[in-house]
C-alpha cells in the first residue's frame, strides 16, 4: 500500500461524475415547473366546462342562435382590409346594431383578433380587420350580449370564400 494523501470529498472527481446527472434533473425539472405554473395556456375559445375526466360543449349560445332562424354570410377583403356580413333572421327578429367577430387561433389566446362589427343597414355589417390572417381560424358571430353565436371553422385563402354561419 501507499500513502497517498486522500483530498477532501468535493475534489473526488467520481463523486462528481455521479452526482452532476442528478443535480441537473432536479435543475431543469425545478425551471420546467415553474413555467408550467407561471404560463397559461388560454386555449379553450368556446364555451367548453371540464366534467370529471370528459368535457362537455355548452350548445346553448348556437342552439340560441338556431330557434332565432339566423345565419350569415361573412367575406373578407384583404386589399381593403374590410369585412363585410350579411346577416338573416327567418323570424324577422330585430337584430343588434353592433356585433362581434371574433377571429380565433386554433392553440394561442393571445392571437385572438376581435372586431366590432357595425349595422350599415338592416341585416348589413361592416368592419375592418388590422392584421394578416394565416392558417386555420375559428369564426365566432356574437351580439355584444352575448345571447347567441354563429360559428364556423375558417381556412386560407380568406378573401377568395364566402363563409356560410348557421343555417341557410
């Protein structure tokens, strides 16, 4: 046997070699919980509950929307930035001055674009929208009020379509 002088435990460069893997582990899994706590998601754009371990669609706005007979046909113009609406009622209902389009991301909240939409005659909407529209889009048709919604799933290109509402 020799006599070696035998350094302090933390200059051992085994124990390093063991540890390291696990003091990174308990790192990254401390960063990835904080960020999976501090961020939301903000997916859910309709009106969606959780019920035990199944979720359950809320049809109470667009049943709302299908007693009231209403339906729209909804276009975009992306050279003038324009949208235009046309919105019918089969019980002659009088329908709202103002409504909402709102233009819904597939997977981010914060992308959401809502637009006022303004009666210019009876049954005739406009706005304008600011932005660029890419991918797939859901179309939600709401009164301020929120009583009812016409919905529709929207794909590019968006100024070559008429986009149908409820039914016609």
């Amino acid at each position: 046997m020799t006599d070696q002088q035998i350094g302090p435990w933390f200059k051992q460069p085994w124990l390093w070699f063991i540890l390291a893997p696990l003091i990174a582990t308990v790192l990254y899994s401390a960063i990835y919980i904080t960020a999976s706590i501090v961020t939301n998601d903000g997916v859910v754009l309709e009106e969606y509950t959780k019920q035990a371990k199944s979720f359950h669609e809320d049809n109470r706005l667009k049943e709302a929307a299908r007693l009231l007979g209403l339906s729209g046909k909804l276009k975009f113009d992306t050279l003038t930035n324009d949208i235009n609406l046309e919105l019918l009622s089969a019980q002659n209902q009088p329908l709202p001055e103002k409504l909402l389009l709102t233009i819904g991301h597939p997977t981010k909240a914060s992308l959401d674009i809502i637009i006022p939409l303004h009666q210019l005659r009876p049954g005739h909407y406009a706005g304008e929208l600011n932005n660029t529209l890419k991918g797939n889009r859901k179309l939600i048709i709401s009164p301020e009020s929120k009583d009812w919604q016409l919905i529709n799933e929207a794909a590019p290109p968006y100024d070559q379509q008429i986009f149908i509402l409820g039914t016609q």
